[in-house]
C-alpha cells in the first residue's frame, strides 16, 4: 500500500459517506460516538514516524492518523471531528476498555491473548509488517546471529519484546534487552551507541535510519522476527462498530485502486470509471450510501 496516498483517499471516503449499520445490542460505541459529535482515536506519546507523529504546526500526521480521519468521515461526513488522543503502547487496552478512546489505530496486531483475555474485537488487516533489527554498521554483523552478548534496545509494553527474545532462543544467542517506553528516547538511546541494535517494526527503522542521516552507518539485518497483521481494534462485541472500521478501509482501498482522491472524486462520480465506480460514488441510483 502507497501510504502516501491514503489522505487523499480517506478525504474522498467523505464523499461516499455511508450509512451506519443499526445498533447492536452490547456494543454502543458507535451510539456514544455520535451522540458526542467526535471520534476519540489514539495517538502516540511522542512521535512514531510515518504513523503518528506531529508536524513542526502541532498537526498529527501519518498512516494511522489519516485511518482516525477516515473513520471521523465515514460516521460524521467530517475528518475534522476528531481527537487524537496521545498515548503509551501500555495504555492502549486500558484507555480503550475505560472508553478513553474509541477505536485503537497504533500499528497494533491482533493476537490470541488480546482476543480471548482482554476482550478485544480486529479489523481487517491494513499493513502487513514485520519485526527486523537495526546495527551499527561498525559492528559488523551479518545477521542478528552473530550477535551474541550484544546490547538491543526494544519498545516497552509491545509483543516486540517476545518476539526478539525467542528469536534469540532460536539462533541460539543470549541479547541484553534494553527496554524504553517512548520511541524517541529509545531511538536516542541506539543512535547514541547505548545500544548495538534497534528492534522495532521494519517501516518504522527504515523510516528512523533515514531520517537520522548518516544512512550508510546503520544496516537493517536480514533477519524477520515476526510477520504481524496490523488491525484497528474495538471492544469485544461491538460487532456495528468494527463494521464501521472494515467499509472504512474498504472504501480506502477501493478509492485508491480507482485512483479516486478528494481533488478529483466530482470529476471522476460525473463520468464513472466503470460500473464498479459508479456503484461506490452513489452515481448509480440507491448506491453509495
């Protein structure tokens, strides 16, 4: 998926604001969320580049930002009717199941104990990512094999932090972990040299490694510790709800596959594309809606 065109195509989601499906009984998060006229969707304590950050005018950004903005228009007509609200990878279950926030979209994987032990219901997946490691290219290191006894910085409160200890026990190696809660102090603890690894979501070390300079003095290693389908996530049993985050990223996925943004949906409604087109713009009568 072309991140760079999902804001464009949450916008253009507005025009095919659609309508929501009829309260279920046990999940009321879509009769609060209108009720209150805005959607409470999650931030980040800091910056995760390239899915939640703040721009040098206080505005957020990134992947997960432009889905809050698409979910805000499928239900109000209106991206703008968002919060974000800024938290910890340790507080999103808690900040959801308070009803704090009204739908986690933080690059969070569906898991069995998140499903059957904390009550969590999944969307459909929007990005497939992977758990990798960054080095110091000083160190050498072909892969994270050869790097036994070395120091690895991980984020605090995330599966990252299984995922890199039974990758060791797997090769065979023993790592001394790191663990720091925000994404900007553990980035400044690996490229300060603290640490001679950084493990983290593959996008988000490619995105850091560029963003940082000095490209060539770091190597993201070979290795795949993990594959995880990243999901938006609601509580159990709000079945309309996350029926709601599902057309959403429908709608998203379709927009981009037409090439259909908000600069040129009227365009594009007036002389459908093909009949699929006209079906999703509501050019074709009792669609779209």
């Amino acid at each position: 998926m072309k991140m760079m065109q999902w804001g464009a195509a949450a916008l253009a989601v507005g025009l095919v604001h659609f309508a929501a499906p009829a309260e279920a009984a046990g999940g009321k998060t879509l009769e609060t969320v209108k009720a209150r006229g805005l959607l409470n969707c999650t931030g980040h304590d800091g910056s995760y580049l390239g899915f939640a950050e703040v721009d040098d005018k206080g505005n957020w950004k990134g992947m997960d930002i432009d889905l809050c903005r698409a979910v805000a228009t499928a239900v109000f007509g209106d991206p703008a009717k968002l919060k974000v609200v800024p938290i910890s990878w340790a507080q999103r279950w808690p900040s959801l199941q308070s009803g704090d926030v009204d739908i986690i979209i933080k690059a969070s994987g569906g898991t069995l104990s998140r499903d059957t032990e904390l009550g969590l219901q999944f969307s459909m997946s929007y990005y497939l990512g992977t758990t990798k490691v960054m080095a110091h290219k000083e160190l050498n290191l072909k892969s994270l094999k050869d790097a036994d006894g070395g120091t690895i910085c991980i984020p605090a409160g995330t599966t990252i932090e299984q995922q890199v200890a039974a990758y060791a026990q797997k090769v065979g190696i023993k790592l001394e972990p790191v663990v720091i809660e925000k994404t900007e102090e553990l980035e400044q603890a690996y490229f300060s040299g603290r640490c001679d690894m950084y493990a983290q979501w593959g996008p988000v070390l490619a995105i850091a490694r560029v963003a940082k300079g000095k490209v060539d003095d770091h190597v993201i290693l070979p290795d795949v510790l993990a594959v995880e389908p990243e999901v938006m996530i609601v509580r159990q049993g709000d079945d309309n709800w996350v029926d709601v985050a599902n057309w959403t990223l429908t709608a998203l996925l379709f927009a981009e596959q037409e090439g259909i943004t908000s600069k040129n949906v009227d365009e594009i409604k007036a002389k459908p594309t093909s009949p699929a087109v006209a079906k999703f713009l509501g050019a074709a009568p009792g669609m779209g809606k």
